[in-house]
C-alpha cells in the first residue's frame, strides 16, 4: 500500500494509546505514514484558564470556525505545538518509532494566504472580521516530508501554517490533512475522531453511514453537523485530489487506524 496519512482529531475521549500502538506497529511493519493531529479542547480549556476563553464564529456559508486573534493564535501555538505535537512525538519514540513533530510555519510547510476578511453571522446580523489570522492550506512542501520519510522518520504535523507573507496562520486540521494527503498522492486519509464516523442522525451512533461514493459526497453535507463539516470538506478535496479513499473512523477503539482501512467507519470513495 501506499502512504496512508492519519489525522488524528482533538477530542479529549479519544483512546491516544491505542492510537500511537497501531500507528507504530503499522510502521514497524514497513508502511509509511505521515500523522496530523489536533487539539481543539485542550487549546480551549488552556485558553479558558490564561483568560481569553475561545470564541467561535460561523460563517455566511454555515461553518464554523475559531476566532484568531493574536493572543488566541499564541495560545493556539504553545497547546499545539508544543505539549500536544510534543506529546505525539514522545509517544511514538517511546514505542521504537522515530518521529519527528513540525508545525506547517517549519520549513513553510503549509504554505497559503491569510484571509482579507471573514464575513460572519452573528445574532442575524452579518458582520466582517478583519483582523483574524485564518487562512488555507494551498502548498504543501512534499520534498521535506519525503525526505523524512526515506530517512526512516515518522513526521507528524500540526498546524499552525505560514503565510505566503510570513505569517503563522490558524488554518483547519482536517483540510490541511487533506491538501497533505493529496499533495503525497497518499493511498487513503484516516480521519480519526470521537465518533464511528459520519452519522446520519447526530449524535445517535447506530445511525452511523458506512459507504459513501465519491460523485455523492456534497449530497452529505446536510447531515453533517458542526465541524463535521469541514470533514467532509476536505474528503471531497483530497477525492477530488487523487487521493484512493477516505475514511471517517473511531479514535476511541483498539487498532483504529487498521480497522479503519478494514471498511469500518465511513469509507468514501
């Protein structure tokens, strides 16, 4: 198989053990893999304490996203770049695997511009944001992250991502997991999160959808509730990008990468 990219979600209820011990043993086993994570409730419960609780906004299209502020951003850097990249980094090490953590401003990694402007909705009124520091992942620098793979490294990722004027941007996990897997002409995207997968009636877990095909996936868009979304975004991005499948799974379980490459899950494609 090929390079298989897992993003690993930032719920607090999701089984990290379980996840670093399946990672490792696939790698062990000589297949090669690339690893986003997240870290939204951390950075929320860290941001809540420092005195600049998070705030959420949702745009005119209906998604959902952080307020960035500077200090949110800040905020943002130290949880995911340092005691949750970190953490992963430790994890793996200590399972014989030899990771190493970036952020996407390291080396300009995820490379895309900064929002101009946000135009939101909020109480019925539509306003504009324009100093948040939000963006896209356009570029994706897949010479660093082949040459840490044919050194027999384990790279594993975290936004935030750089600017094309130098910027550190706040930029979605999930897509920034998809440009990557795309980018990589990855085999499938693992999208590990606190659920079985996609679920046509949330949160009600037997509702659970297990096959998606490609030429539907915009028709799911409406059953997809909060950040799900942008999940499925980014599904259809990295499709779109030739990457073979991807598959919304559960980041609670044993083996939840393996079972998720088994058909369990939401497998679209």
């Amino acid at each position: 198989m090929g390079i298989i990219v897992v993003k690993i979600g930032g719920g607090l209820d999701l089984d990290h053990d379980a996840i670093a011990d399946d990672i490792a043993g696939m790698w062990q086993e000589g297949q090669q893999l690339v690893v986003v994570h997240g870290g939204a409730e951390l950075t929320n419960q860290v941001a809540e304490a420092l005195g600049h609780p998070p705030r959420f906004v949702t745009s005119v299209s209906g998604y959902v996203s952080r307020r960035t502020d500077r200090r949110a951003l800040e905020i943002f850097e130290m949880v995911y770049c340092g005691q949750l990249n970190k953490g992963w980094v430790e994890r793996f090490q200590r399972r014989g695997v030899n990771a190493v953590g970036l952020s996407g401003l390291d080396g300009r990694l995820w490379e895309g511009p900064r929002k101009k402007a946000i135009r939101i909705v909020e109480n019925g009124r539509k306003m504009v944001l324009r100093d948040d520091y939000t963006g896209k992942v356009e570029r994706v620098d897949t010479a660093l992250l082949t040459t840490l793979l044919e050194g027999g490294y384990l790279p594993v990722l975290t936004p935030p991502a750089i600017s094309y004027d130098g910027e550190a941007l706040n930029v979605d996990g999930d897509r920034a997991a998809a440009m990557t897997a795309q980018a990589m002409r990855a085999e499938a995207l693992v999208i590990l999160s606190g659920v079985p997968g996609l679920l046509a009636d949330f949160p009600d877990e037997s509702s659970l959808i297990r096959r998606i095909q490609s030429d539907e996936i915009e028709d799911f868009m409406s059953v997809a509730e909060g950040r799900m979304k942008k999940k499925v975004m980014g599904a259809g991005e990295a499709l779109r990008g030739g990457v073979g499948r991807v598959i919304f799974a559960d980041g609670r379980v044993r083996e939840p990468v393996r079972r998720a490459l088994s058909g369990e899950g939401t497998v679209i494609g």
